[in-house]
C-alpha cells in the first residue's frame, strides 16, 4: 500500500492519501510547461520514497502508466506525442 502519494509534473501536482497494493489511479493532467515528472510515496514500512520520471514538454498528450512494484521500484512507461 502506499500512502501520501504525491505525483508532480511541470507546473502541477495532485496526489491521493493512499492507494491499495494491485490498485489502479486515473488522472488526467495538462502538460503545460517542459520538464521532468516525479513521484513521492510514503510505503508501507512509513519510508518516504521519490522516484524521478521521463521528462515531458509543453503539448504532450497522450497516456502514461507509472508502476510501483511491490518492493518498490518504479516504472515509467509514456506513450506521448507533440502535435506542435
């Protein structure tokens, strides 16, 4: 489980208070400046833990899928593009 989950992006963030082990987080975002995407959570043992992202810049859209695995490493999978 991971508790105080804080994801920011380029002139934003939001966040959750916790989210179960196997559950899923929909949000949807604007990217509005450029720069790199971060995830700060509080595991289960009360450790705080940050995981940097992929950059993005102003425009993207697109999905984007950040796993958290059990032990705690995290993945970033974008699936982004610019039409500018």
């Amino acid at each position: 489980m991971l508790h105080v989950m804080e994801f920011d992006y380029p002139s934003a963030s939001f966040g959750a208070n916790q989210l179960a082990t196997g559950a899923k987080y929909h949000y949807r975002f604007k990217v509005q400046g450029s720069g790199s995407l971060s995830l700060q959570y509080e595991d289960s043992s009360g450790h705080t833990r940050t995981a940097e992202g992929p950059k993005v810049n102003l425009g993207d859209e697109g999905s984007l899928v950040v796993n958290v695995a059990p032990k705690g490493a995290v993945t970033w999978a974008p699936n982004l593009t610019n039409p500018r």
